[in-house]
C-alpha cells in the first residue's frame, strides 16, 4: 500500500490540535508519552498547575479530533519530583494514575484498559531504586487506552495474541540513542497493531524523536506528528524520510 508521506509539526501540539480541527480532520489513533515533569531540558521550571494544564488540554484538544470510537494510548510513569512539589522530607511519588483518570473521564472518554510495560534493567542504564534522589525510579511505567464513545460500542478487537496480556514487555529497541526520553519502537509498533488498521491515521502530539512515526509508516499507517523542539527537526525529517 502506498503511504503518503508523514506531516510534521514544529509547534505547540494546541496549536496542530487546533489547526486540524479548524480543518475538520479526524484521526483514529493516538499514541504519545508527554512530559513526565522530571526535569528534562523541555521541562524545566514548570509548575505543578501548567503540568496539569498541560495534560488537560491534550486530553481536550485530541477529543476535538479522535473519531468517535477512536483509541488514544498514552505511556506514563509515576515519575514526578514528588520531593520538590510535595515538599516530603524523602524523594515521593505522585501517582499520574489520578491525573489522567479525571483528564479521560472529564472529556467523557471510557477507559477501556489499563497495563503496564516493564522495562529491561539494562536498557534503562538503572536498577530499581524506589528512594532514589531526586525522584523514585521505577522499572515499570503506565500504558492505558482510552476510546472515544460512540453511537455503538462495537468494538474491533485486531489483534487478539498481542492484546491479551496486561503486562507487556518490548524486545530490542533502535540501535542508536535518538531522545532522552525515547520510549521503545516496540511499544507504538504494539499500539499501532492493537487499536489501528492499515492506512489509518496516527497522532502524536509530543512526538520527540519520531519513534511513533516510524512504526506507523513501517507499519503502513498515515502520520502526524507535532514537536516543541525545533532542534529535532533533521533529525526526525531523516529518520520518517
Ligand atoms: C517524553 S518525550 C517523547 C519522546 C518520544 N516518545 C520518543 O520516542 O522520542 C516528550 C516530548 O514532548 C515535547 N513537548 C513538550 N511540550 C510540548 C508541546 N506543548 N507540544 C509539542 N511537543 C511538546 C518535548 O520536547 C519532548 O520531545
């Protein structure tokens, strides 16, 4: 199947959101993994309210553009400066789990599944240390899928062997080391195959180094994708080329 080629977005994923919706498109899947508020480079010197902020107004500008029926499949991890926002005397954690049941639940979506991916030790660089400065690291994060209501709730399950397990695990990843928060090609490759059909349209609104992208296209899927950080731009124009 020929797949045309993906649309990139170098902006505020509001202003794509928006911008598709002014134009009446819909897309039928979408995957991300957002800021975790770490304190990463794209992250520094947030506050706790543009946080929440942020999050709301993804899970509000995707419902102006999800088809009903549609899935968006989120990645997180309970990874917060709990130490620094809760102001705790050792390093805490903030349970994302509460922020993005009221994001989902606020737009009227249905949480159709919750799971978690465990990550390989080794390919974190970090054992699992749950007390560690300045924040707990975990060695598992968040995968959740949320549906868009529709008139029927006839729902296509496409993949069966791929979505039975809660717990998911994701061999090999891409050789070199694209972002500092690159999620595996194998989780967007198992979104992708779970929740989409060949030909659909993918969005992802922090879309980093493009690893959904790619398995979008691999996997014969259309792409849009939005990015803050110009910076990326040749990086991501080669890599979906
Ligand atoms: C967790 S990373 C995503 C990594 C990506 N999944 C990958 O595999 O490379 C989050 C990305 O969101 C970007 N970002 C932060 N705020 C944004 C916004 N408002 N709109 C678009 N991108 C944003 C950051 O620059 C960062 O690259």
């Amino acid at each position: 199947m020929w797949i045309e080629a993906p649309e990139l977005y170098w902006e505020d994923c509001q202003v794509t959101m928006a911008r598709l919706a002014a134009a009446e498109r819909q897309i039928d899947l979408a995957v991300t993994s957002p800021p975790y508020m770490v304190e990463q480079p794209y992250e520094t010197g947030m506050e706790w309210i543009e946080y929440q902020d942020l999050l709301w107004n993804t899970y509000v500008g995707l419902d102006t553009i999800l088809k009903p029926g549609g899935y968006f499949v989120i990645n997180f991890g309970d990874q917060c400066r709990g130490k620094q926002l809760l102001g705790t005397q050792v390093p805490s954690t903030i349970p994302m789990s509460v922020t993005h049941w009221d994001c989902g639940r606020g737009v009227g979506w249905e949480l159709q599944a919750t799971r978690i991916w465990r990550k390989k030790r080794r390919g974190m660089g970090i054992p699992f240390v749950c007390n560690h400065y300045p924040r707990p690291v975990y060695d598992y994060e968040h995968i959740w899928t949320w549906r868009k209501c529709a008139e029927t709730h006839h729902e296509v399950v496409r993949n069966r062997a791929m979505s039975q397990w809660g717990v998911l695990e994701f061999e090999g990843d891409l050789p070199k080391k694209r972002h500092v928060a690159a999620f595996p090609l194998g989780l967007p490759e198992w979104a992708i195959q779970v929740y989409s059909d060949i030909g659909n349209l993918v969005y992802d609104p922090f879309m980093g180094s493009g690893t959904t992208g790619f398995a979008a296209l691999t996997l014969e899927r259309r792409f849009i994708g939005s990015e803050i950080d110009e910076s990326l731009r040749e990086q991501v124009e080669n890599f979906l080329a």
